[in-house]
C-alpha cells in the first residue's frame, strides 16, 4: 500500500506475485530471501497494472472525444 499508493491496486499486485512464486519457486525453489522477491514483484506487478490503467483511461478519453460526446 505505501509502495503504491492504492490499497485495490497494492491487493490485486500480491496476488499477483503469490501467484508468480508459486510457480517460479516450484521451479527453482524459495530464494534465500523471499519477502524482498515478493516485495519486489508485487511492486512492479502494480507499476504494470498502474500504466496499463492510465494507458486505457486515455483511450477512452480519445475514443470519447473523436465520438463527439462530452466529457465528464
């Protein structure tokens, strides 16, 4: 949450990097440190989806003023 800023975002972003440990760990098994793995990967998880957000919101954005429509 503090890393980004958003409690949904920062939840959905550790799900995420749970998900990816299990199964790169069931690969390579657990790192010698797995909190800063996880950490790590859930923040750049939340960074990923964070610009994948804005990248829609701005299509949408577009779409809605090349329809002519008034914006909100």
């Amino acid at each position: 949450m503090r890393l980004l800023g958003d409690l949904d975002l920062a939840e959905e972003s550790m799900h995420e990097a749970f998900a990816g440990a299990l199964e790169s760990w069931t690969l390579t098994g657990i790192p010698d440190k797995p909190r800063p793995w996880l950490i790590f990967n859930g923040t750049l998880q939340g960074h990923r989806r964070y610009a994948r957000r804005a990248r829609f919101d701005g299509a949408q954005r577009d779409l809605i003023a090349d329809m002519g429509m008034p914006t909100m």
